[in-house]
C-alpha cells in the first residue's frame, strides 16, 4: 500500500512546510465538530452556547489562516485547476446575488443582510479555502487521527450529556433542545456507523485491538442516529455502503456480503432500539409512504417546487436568494444552487459537485488510508440535499475542498487508468 502512496503523489507536495499537518490536523478536528461539542457541553452547564462558542470559532479562524499562510509560503498545491474554476467561477455568480438580495428590499430575506455574509463568507468560503491545502502522504495518518479523535470526543459528548434523555423515552432531541440541530447530530451519527463498517470489514490495520475502534464508533453513531431521527442520515449510510461494496463485490463477496448482513442488523437493532427509546427515527421514514401536509416532507416539496419554478421564472440569472413564498432555503443545495445563480451557476455548482462524487468514489475503491475523507463527502452531500443552505453547510464546503485536496493521480484518473491499481490494493488486501 506505502508503495502505491509513493508512486501516485504529486510531485508538489514534497515541498516544505512539514510543519502545517499540525495547524491542518487541529482544523480536521475542530472544523467538522467542535461547534456541536461546545453546543453539548453549553448545553449540559445551562449557559448560551454562542458565549462558548466564540473562543473555539476564534481557534478554528487561526487554524484556517496558519493553514492558507502556510501553503502559500510553501507553494504547497491547493486544487487541481478544473474543480477551482468550476467553484470559483459559481461564487462569482453567487457573490453577485448576495449583493443584489442585501442591497435591495431586505424584508424578504430570513436573517439579516449582514448574517449571508458572515456565514457565506466566514464559515463556508473561507473554510474552503483552508480545507484545500493538500495533505501530504506522510501527514495523512496524523490527520485521521486528530478527526477521528474529533469524532469520538464528540459523539461521546452528545451521548453522555443525553443518556438520561434517551432512556426516558422522550422522542427526538430538537423537541426539547433549541441550541442543538438534531439533523445535524443524525449525520455526525451516519457518518460514524459508515466509518466504523468500513474499518471492520475493509481496514487491516491495528491488530486484535482493531476492532474495538470500530465498535465503540458504531455504538455511539447508533445513540446519535436515535437522537437526531433523521431520514436521510439513513439515505447516507446507503450511500457510502453502496460506494464500498460496489468496487470490491466481484473479487470480495464475501465480505460484501458481511457488509449487507452487518446493514441488515444494524437496521434491526435501530429498529429495536428506537421502540425502546421512542425515537420518531423509522415512524418518520415510514411518513414518506403517507406525506400529509403537516408533515416536513410535504413543506421540503413544496420548497423544491417554489424553488424550481424562481429558476423557470429568470433561468439565466437566477431569481432570489431564498425560495420567496415562506423566505427560506430551499434544502437542496442543487436546486438552491439553480434558484440563485441561474443555468451558469447552477452548472458549475453540480458538475463540481459531480467530480466530488467521482473522486470519493475513487478514493473508497482504491486507497484504504484516504476512504475516509470520501466518506465524509457523501455524506454531507446527502445533508445538503434535503436539508442545509449554500451560505451555511460548513461541513459540506469544507468536506468538498478535502475530497479534492488528496494528493493522489489516481483520485483523477480514467476507470480504465485505476482499474489496475485497483487490482493492486486487491492483491495487497488479500494478503
């Protein structure tokens, strides 16, 4: 495997600067999951969670411009030039928009003008920015590490601070908690039963403690699934299983097949779990069966469809920054993208969108050390397909720049180019 590393790497990332997997090592850890962290432990003290919170953006903030410093200082590769272009040509589109919705009438925005800006800016661009800088093979295992143990910290967290409410049964956790996005911990839950699948029936590293790792991060992604109850954290899951079994299932049945019958379990121990502890996880699925107009789903359609005909009104600009009839977004970053910034944007947007699946599907089929970060874009992907904003999905601007900031040829390459690389990491997997 260390030699398929060596022989795919860019040329670039030998360069100096051997010091930023440090800064780009506490961002892996801080910037996916500190904010929910610090909201669970505000939380648990009875203290407003923004009076914490602003110390560990300020951390975040300093990690990021060390990073950005660093990997200029150094020359260190940021994006290879065709995702740049397609993301940086969409936020010209989108700075234009944001400029036209705040300088009109504002009464028909959500927020204040002013809160686009720092959040589209503040917490999804310039992330972005800090997220590209690329990660060389040798610091590869030094980050995993700072955000697996970022995880960790944080699931933990969110499961010890609402054991008392899990027990009692009293449903989902946005019902009595107004500082804590439940669907945000429902996909912090997705991700961790994805990771820890992959590392039991993938991964060969760690010996006979190996799967302890695996077990602990599976459990506390179930407890987090509970909590948060939301529906596509389970499409999440579906699709990062769907991601690794597709490449491996012709030479390695048998444990595809371990991963169905573990995905088969895993689902009868939430169902089971979910009737004890009352959570609305698998009633909400079952909703979609029979959507009644009170019901999220219904409210989520009838923004896409508000959504699709601003796009049909103007499809060459764009016609709002937010879905016009109830001023919100449309919870699909795809279409939002479209209602926005027009055929232009919106183009640039998906298809950038679309390398970012080919390439974590690339990086799941070939490289074990780098399936994570692909795992962390497909499922926040998912997230932002039903239920975040352009100007505030952090996670998933920030898991976009790291998908593409792997150091690896291969990631870009042709089916017919990795197909033989992909029989190499088979070779080295069965042995």
């Amino acid at each position: 495997m260390s030699g398929l590393l060596t022989t795919v790497e860019h040329g670039s990332v030998q360069a100096g600067g051997g010091w930023l997997r440090w800064p780009l090592a506490a961002l892996y850890s801080l910037g996916f999951f500190s904010i929910t962290a610090v909201a669970q432990v505000s939380l648990k003290l009875g203290v407003p969670s923004r009076d914490l919170t602003i110390g560990t953006r300020g951390v975040i903030l300093a990690c990021a411009l060390i990073s950005i410093a660093g990997a200029v200082f150094h020359r260190r590769q940021i994006l290879s030039p065709v995702p740049l272009a397609l993301i940086l040509a969409f936020w010209v589109f989108y700075t234009a928009r944001l400029l036209q919705a705040t300088m009109a009438d504002t009464s028909l925005l959500q927020l204040p003008s002013q809160e686009y800006w720092l959040f589209a800016y503040g917490t999804c661009l310039f992330p972005f920015m800090a997220f590209s800088v690329t990660i060389r093979p040798q610091d590869h295992r030094l980050v995993w590490r700072a955000f697996l143990a970022g995880l960790i910290v944080t699931m933990t967290l969110i499961a010890v601070t609402n054991t008392d409410y899990l027990s009692q049964g009293q449903g989902r956790l946005g019902d009595v908690s107004g500082s804590i996005s439940p669907i945000e911990i429902a996909y912090m839950g997705s991700l961790s039963v994805s990771l820890a699948l992959y590392w039991l029936l993938w991964r060969r590293d760690g010996g006979r403690g190996r799967l302890l790792g695996p077990i602990v991060l599976l459990a506390l992604g179930v407890i987090a699934l509970l909590l948060g109850a939301g529906r596509g954290s389970v499409l999440a899951i579906l699709a990062c299983a769907a991601l690794t079994v597709a490449p491996r299932f012709s030479r390695r049945k048998t444990r595809a097949a371990g991963l169905a019958l573990g995905a088969i379990c895993l689902f009868g121990v939430l169902s089971w779990a979910a009737e004890r502890t009352d959570s609305p996880l698998f009633r909400r699925i079952a909703e979609l069966a029979d959507v009644r107009e009170e019901d999220s789903s219904y409210f989520r359609a009838v923004l896409w469809n508000n959504a699709i005909n601003q796009f049909h009104q103007s499809p060459l600009t764009g016609s709002g920054l937010e879905e016009e009839e109830y001023h919100s977004y449309p919870h699909n970053l795809v279409i939002e993208a479209l209602m926005a910034t027009g055929i232009a944007g919106g183009a640039c947007f998906t298809i950038a969108a679309l390398l970012a699946v080919r390439r974590s599907y690339h990086l799941i089929a070939i490289e074990h050390s780098h399936a994570w970060i692909g795992m962390v874009f497909v499922n926040y992907l998912v997230f932002g397909m039903f239920s975040s904003a352009i100007y505030n999905s952090f996670q998933y601007w920030s898991a976009l720049a790291a998908v593409f900031a792997v150091p690896l040829r291969v990631a870009a390459a042709s089916p017919a180019a990795w197909r033989p690389h992909l029989r190499e990491v088979r070779g080295t997997d069965s042995r």
